[in-house]
C-alpha cells in the first residue's frame, strides 16, 4: 500500500543538499516533496501540511553529525513526525469484565464479520477463552460466514437465525458465555451507513445496552480519506474505543493510515493485511513510520515468525539437519509454515533495506504453487528419499505436476545445494545458524 508514498519520499530526502547544518534554504525544497508525497497519498491536506511543518521546525538549525548526511537525518525527523502523527505508541485492547465484551461496527463490506475472526484467532492464542456473536442479521450469509471462519480458527460461535433482534442475540449470548465460561465475547454487527439514521440507533443501542469494554470501528484503508471522514461521524454518535483498518494489503495509497489517528483522535489498534486468519497485526505507529520509510520492520517479521512456527516442529526439524536426514517432506512442512506468515510482498516489505531494493518488481503471490505440486507430484517414498529420484523419476514427476522437466531439475538442483550446505554447517557446529539463513528453493524466483 505505502510503496508509491515510500519511493516519493526516498526521492524528496535525495535532494536535499547542504553539509554542517539543515538550513531553511536546503530544507524548503525537501519538505515541500515530502509534503506533496503525503497528499498524493490521499493524507489530509491540513495534516499533510501540519506534520511538513513540524519537520521544518525540527530539523531548522540542527547540527550534522560528521557520519551522518542531512538526507539522513531529515529521513529522522520524518520518521519521528510519523510517529507522532499516528499515535506514537500502540494502545492495547482492553478486556475488562467478566466476560469481557468487545462490540465491532463499521461500514458494509469493510470487513468486519473476517476481522471478527482474526480478532478471536488472536486472543484464542493468548489463552483466553472466546465466544463470537453473529449479530449481522441483515446481510445474507453472515451467520454462515462466521460460522465457517469459527470451525477454521476452533472457536465456537453463537446465533439465533431465525432471531432479528440483534440486541437480544447478543444479551442471550452473553447469558451463553457466563454459562460456558467464555471469558470474551466478540459481537459482530451489521454493516451500517452513517446516514442511516435507523441502523445508527441500533448500534447505539447495542452499544449502551452491553456496555462494552472495547468498540472498534472497522474501516476499509482502500476507500482513503472517505474512511476517515466515515470514522468521524461515527465517532460523534458511538464513541468508539479504537480503529482497525482493514485490506492494508492493497494497492491503495494509504493515506488513510497515516491521518485516521490526528483526525479523529482514536488510535488505531490493530491493522488487517490478507485474508488468513493470522494475516492481523497490532498497529505499532513507529514500526509503520519504519516501514513508510523503506527502514523495514524486523520485530513484526520475528513475532509472525514466532506464530507462525511450531515449536515442537521446529525441533524435529534441527534434529533431521543433525542426523543430515532432511528431506521434502520436511521442506514442504516448512513451505506451509512460512505461508502462515504473510503474502511474500508484505514480509519482504519488513527486511531493511529489502522494499526500496524490491520496488518495481513483480513479486507472484503464488510462487510456491510450482514448487508444492512437484513435491506432491513425488511419491512418499521419493519425498522421503530424495537420492532415489533419477531422470525417469522426474519426467513421471513433472509430468503429474504439470511442469518442465527443467523445473524440476532446477528444484532438485536447489535441493541438494541446500542440502549439502545444511550437512557442511551441521559439521561446524552451527546447524542451527544455518536453518536461519535458509531460503527455499525456488523463494523469489520466476
């Protein structure tokens, strides 16, 4: 979403010129490209305008270090004034009561009923017990929808199809929870437009009739400066706790991101970047000034990292390196657990250095399908022993997979080096080291 924004930046902090001090005469060239990055990505005009101004104060007068360029140090300031602007810290959800009552609102089809889903994936893997209420009982599906992401996740869900009154739904699923010992409920609402004057009171009632501990305001990013326009007026009626923002992933420009929080003066608590469950993250505003401006963002990428990965898997793993015994059945164990992570765009995105290297070009999404149907297309004894696969072998295999034999051999290829590699650390000692530097087969390549 951020790649247009970042490269204009990256661009803007290139032209500034000057050594000893940021003047007003090297900075004013600068700051106005910053200032016309911010709004070609659909940020307020009057914040866009604000956070520029602030980056001039800032920055006027402040001596250069002798290691560091003013570019450098201006990209500092910008970093910080982002920061600033979205929040500068991340706000927890809070999750008081007994049971602890979280109410979703939002717009239709900004993607509530999916990030209600993702909402109690993540606090099921914090160890709490969670119930979600389908109280959409205007939408067809919904129930149903929810329903399926529930079975997806193991958590269970509560409805009343025949039921239209969302507000004992939600009351009667409460008296379920107490009754079961869900300590979390999660309501899921109609989507709703703010100039609809009879939906806005159901929400409103729902919201004073459940007192919730948290509401949250889903907004679609992609729909820009609308979404925080819409966030205000429901603001002034609801009075939400925090918002989450929703298709983070696409191929918007984000200026909705940056200027929801100053705007409404709500912080966003949690951003969705894919449709998995475990595409959800806590919004950290520095980490996304980091990742605005092309700096990565290596804490987010270990904590989907650490998710993502099975310990007990991940074990059994190191021990097959040491016994030099690894084989496809356990890289495609792998591939599946790196998959849980993320679009391969979006993880990238977070390796310093790695988006601004990685601009322009055409990442495939699906990457890994190749690899996986040739994996599959191999016999279990094959994928266990991998030295028995010979040419005759591998046209059997590339024709099941639908691929070329050069693929194939290609994979092979890859394998093996790998291989080799993993035995060579194995015996320095260092198998472990060498498991973290590991890329796929076949990762990146087209």
């Amino acid at each position: 979403m951020f790649d247009n924004l970042s490269l204009k930046l990256d661009r803007a902090f290139k032209t500034l010129k000057g050594t000893g001090k940021i003047t007003e005469i090297n900075v004013a060239s600068t700051v106005k490209e910053i200032r016309r990055a911010l709004i070609d990505a659909d940020v307020n005009y009057k914040v866009a305008k604000e956070v520029t101004d602030k980056i001039k104060d800032e920055a006027m007068g402040r001596d250069v270090l002798i290691s560091v360029s003013p570019g450098q140090l201006l990209v500092k300031i910008t970093q910080e004034e982002l920061t600033k602007l979205m929040g500068g810290s991340k706000v927890d959800i809070k999750l008081s009561g007994d049971p602890a009552v979280i109410l979703i609102s939002g717009l239709q089809g900004s993607g509530k009923t999916t990030f209600t889903g993702k909402l109690g994936n993540l606090l099921k893997k914090q160890g709490r017990q969670v119930l979600l209420v389908a109280c959409d009982i205007y939408r067809p599906a919904a129930i149903d929808q929810l329903k399926v992401l529930g079975e997806q996740i193991g958590v269970e869900v509560y409805a009343e199809p025949e039921n239209k009154n969302a507000l004992q739904i939600a009351n009667n699923a409460i008296a379920y929870a107490k009754k079961t010992g869900k300590k979390t409920v999660v309501v899921d609402t109609a989507g709703r437009l703010a100039v609809d004057e009879q939906m806005m009171k159901e929400i409103e009632e729902l919201k004073k009739a459940l007192n919730p501990s948290e509401t949250l305001f889903v907004v679609d990013s992609m729909t820009g400066q609308d979404a925080v326009n819409t966030a205000r007026t429901f603001d002034e009626r609801l009075n939400f706790d925090g918002v989450v923002l929703t298709k983070l992933d696409g191929d918007t420009r984000g200026g909705a991101a940056i200027s929801i929080r100053h705007v409404v003066n709500k912080p966003i608590k949690f951003i969705s970047t894919g449709e998995k469950m475990e595409n959800l993250d806590v919004f950290h505003p520095d980490r996304m000034a980091q990742r605005i401006l092309g700096m990565g963002d290596v804490i987010s990428l270990v904590e989907r990292a650490q998710q993502a990965f099975d310990e007990d898997e991940a074990k059994r793993i190191n021990a097959k390196i040491r016994q030099n015994n690894f084989n496809f059945d356990d890289f495609l164990s792998q591939l599946e657990q790196v998959k849980k992570m993320g679009n391969i765009k979006d993880l990238i995105g977070m390796i310093p250095g790695m988006g601004k290297a990685m601009k322009g070009l055409d990442i495939d999404e699906n990457s890994f399908k190749p690899i996986e149907a040739i994996i599959r297309s191999m016999t279990p004894h094959e994928r266990q022993n991998p030295d028995v696969i010979n040419g005759s072998r591998r046209k059997r295999i590339a024709d099941g997979a639908g691929r070329n034999i050069t693929e194939v051999n290609n994979l092979m290829k890859q394998f093996d080096d790998m291989r080799k590699l993993m035995k060579k650390m194995n015996q320095m000692g260092g198998a472990k080291q060498a498991l973290g530097r590991m890329v796929p087969p076949g990762m990146g390549r087209r």
